[in-house]
C-alpha cells in the first residue's frame, strides 16, 4: 500500500512540474494573438503556418532557434510581408520551450497537418541552445528552408 501510494505521488508530482505550454503562450498572444492568426502586416500568423515549417525538412529545428533566438528581418508567410522582431525566449527552460513548441503545434491543428508528427522534447532544445546565433542567423535559416 505505502509503494501504491509513493508511486502514485510521484506520478502525480511529475505531472505536476511538467511546463504547460498554454500558459506559457500567453506571453507570444500579444502579438501572435490567442487563435494563432496574428495581425496582418505587424505579428505573423502561427496557425497554419507552423505546420507548412514542420513540413520542411529541418523545420522543427527552426522553429527551436526561433524561440531560443529571436528572428529579425522580413519575412512573408501567406503572401502578406513582415518586417519586425521577435525576441528570444532563452530565458525559459528547455522543458518549457518543448512545451510552448508543442502547444503552437497543437492548439490549431497544426500537427495533424504534418505526417508523423511528433511532440518537440527538452533534449532536442538542449540540443540546439549550445549553438547560439543572431535573430538575423535565424532569418537566414528561414531562408535556407525555402521560406520568405
């Protein structure tokens, strides 16, 4: 019974510490709004848009040096320009950056856009986070993944 319950209250505290990438979204609604759409020619739209990202090979890394490292410089996603800064986010923990990554890829329906998708991990955050880069090192991997 003492096991049951120990293992139970661990479950539990586990659960518990894990990053809730809702509310850690309320920090990019602001500007991305809370549906994902943005505002047309100033915040970029995340819905939809993070599924045509995660459709491209080494997308899911982008979308992890974007929070990591902010991204500055134009930009056009459904044919609207943008011309803006977003800062980093590398003051959030890796967990957390894997949970508000998996809340974008979520909460619109994104994921089920792109085949096999899988949830983003603190390990491929931790990964990435040694490397660090510019917001305008960032635009130019953007660029190289064929995007605008």
């Amino acid at each position: 019974m003492k096991r049951t319950l120990t293992v139970l209250l661990l479950m539990g505290s586990l659960a518990f510490a894990q990053a809730d990438g809702a509310k850690l979204y309320a920090q990019c609604a602001g500007c991305h709004q809370q549906n994902g759409q943005g505002i047309p020619g100033a915040f970029p739209p995340l819905a939809g848009h993070i599924a045509e990202i995660l459709a491209k090979p080494g997308g899911r890394e982008y979308l992890i040096k974007t929070l990591l490292w902010g991204l500055q410089g134009a930009i056009e996603v459904r044919g609207v320009r943008y011309n803006g800064v977003m800062p980093a986010y590398n003051q959030l923990k890796d967990e957390e950056i894997a949970a508000l990554l998996n809340h974008i890829a979520t909460a619109w329906g994104d994921d089920k856009k792109v085949k096999d998708f899988k949830p983003f991990t603190a390990a491929e955050v931790k990964a990435l986070r040694e490397k660090k880069l510019t917001p305008q090192q960032v635009l130019e991997e953007r660029k190289k993944l064929g995007l605008k």
